[in-house]
C-alpha cells in the first residue's frame, strides 16, 4: 500500500526502501535510460554553467560555491540509481546551491537529464 503525503500524492519515501534492497525501484528508475541526445541541451542550458561541460564539478558559476558542486563523473555519483539522480534534480540538495528543478522541468526531461548524466559518466 502506497503513502501518501497530506495533498494526496505518493512521496520518494520508498527511496530508502529501495536503497536497503527491501523494493525494486520503478521500471524506468532501474535501467531503462531515455535519450541522452535530448538530455544534452538541457545539461548545457541548466547544469553546464555550475557543473561544467563534462559535468566534473568546475563550471564557471560553480567555482565560488560551496560546496562545490558535485562531480558527475566520478564513481560516487555514477554508481546511484537512476532514481536517487532523478530525486536530486528535481528536489535539490540541501545545504548546496543544488536548486529544486521540479515545475521548471518535466519528469521526462529529468529523466533525459539523468540518461545524459550517465554518458557524462563514460569512459572517453
């Protein structure tokens, strides 16, 4: 039975479920990646600038944060589920400049972002 929040809707609580093994995350969270080549365009116009290009933490508006922002690339990041990607960029972090994208992008173009995030990842 799902849990809903005081307006209704279904929260990430079941991220800590699934980080202790007890759930499998959903269907899309897992593998299935989208399109990487529309994720990239929305990484240059909304993450670049903070992360940089190749997502390694040294964009030009990020050099002052602290903390800096995260690297994308490194095992760390790479190795989180899909989901828990997908829960930062549209929840933010706290403590971070990492803002909340949720209502100025789409579930779909998080998802996009996510894919592109995991070819940031790649091995060159």
């Amino acid at each position: 039975m799902a849990r809903f929040d005081r307006h209704g809707r279904a929260g990430w609580w079941w991220l800590g479920l699934v980080a202790a093994g007890f759930v499998a995350p959903p269907v899309w969270a897992a593998d299935r990646l989208w399109d990487s080549s529309y994720g990239k365009p929305l990484y240059e116009k909304h993450c670049a600038s903070c992360h940089g290009p190749q997502g390694r933490g040294n964009g030009p508006a990020g050099r002052d944060l602290v903390p800096l922002p995260a690297d994308l690339t490194s095992p760390r990041r790479q190795a989180k589920l899909n989901a828990v990607l997908a829960n930062m960029i549209e929840h933010g972090r706290p403590g971070t400049a990492m803002t909340a994208w949720k209502g100025r992008l789409t579930e779909e173009e998080i998802r996009h972002l996510v894919t592109y995030i995991r070819v940031l990842g790649e091995p060159k």
